[in-house]
C-alpha cells in the first residue's frame, strides 16, 4: 500500500492511500485541530464524494479502534519474543534539545542503542517516521529498546 503525504500551506497535512477495492481515501489533519475523512470519487481523483469532519477527540477514538490496538499488539508480541525489550513514551516538552530537530539530528540509535518506533502528535500515531521528521513540543516518541538504552533516551529528549 502506497502512502501520500502532501503539505497543505496554512491548512495542515493530507495523506491519502487506495485501499484494496480500489477506493481513494484521504485525512487531512488540520493545523488549528481537526482532521477531515475523505471518501474521493473513482472517476474524479480531484473529486470528494464524501467528506467526514472530526474533533481532535473523534478522530482519537477513531484512531485507536483502527490502530492503536494493533501497533500494541504487535510490541506486545515482540515483548513476548525478546526479553529484555522495553517500550516506552518519552513526552518532548517545549524547551527540549529535540523541539524542532528532526530524528536523524537526534541520532538517538547512535547514542543510546533504543530505536524510535513511532512518535504520537495531536492523537495521530506517525509509525517509523522518516529521518527528516521534526520534532514538535507535545510530540510523544515511542521508544524500543533495553532498559538502558530507553532511559538514555529519555534523558536526551529531556536535555540532560
């Protein structure tokens, strides 16, 4: 399946993607808050034949009943398969060195040996974001890795 970011300048960011019966969908996440389901028309790809407007706290609960349960599943079945391994959310507040810096600047695999699986933003989890994804204060980052390495991470997103 063959995922389209697109950037929309002062409205937020579309990614769009045909499921398997062919059909045309989109979210738009919206800068201020909400994000938009889109159904387009398979004559028209311009074209939305159905359009869905969500709060930040529908498109929560939407998410997690399509997506959440099976990221956790599948780091549940890894914990399962590798002991020793830890998951773990590290909270980028405002004021830490990763505010703005994407996850290649970080270097956090270099540095602490725990690998960045995900990081969650406004309610959207972003899996194995690319390396020139930036940071947000507010960000989640969805941390793997030993113990150590984890709570080294956690140290560096934190500043120290």
């Amino acid at each position: 399946m063959d995922l389209q970011e697109t950037r929309l300048p002062g409205i937020g960011v579309r990614h769009d993607f045909v499921t398997a019966a062919g059909q045309h969908l989109g979210v738009v996440t919206h800068r201020a808050g909400g994000h938009e389901l889109v159904l387009y028309d398979t004559e028209d790809p311009d074209a939305c034949r159905v359009r869905v407007v969500l709060a930040d706290d529908e498109a929560d609960l939407l998410a997690e009943l399509l997506g959440a349960p099976r990221v956790i599943e599948r780091i549940a079945r890894l914990h399962e398969q590798v002991e020793g391994l830890v998951t773990e959310g590290i909270v980028v507040h405002p004021g830490s060195p990763f505010d703005g810096r994407t996850v290649a600047d970080s270097m956090m695999r270099s540095r602490t040996g725990a690998s960045i699986v995900a990081v969650i933003r406004q309610g959207e989890m972003i899996l194995s974001p690319a390396a020139d994804f930036a940071f947000e204060a507010g960000d989640t980052a969805v941390i793997v890795g030993t113990r150590e390495g984890v709570d080294a991470a956690a140290r560096l997103v934190a500043g120290g």
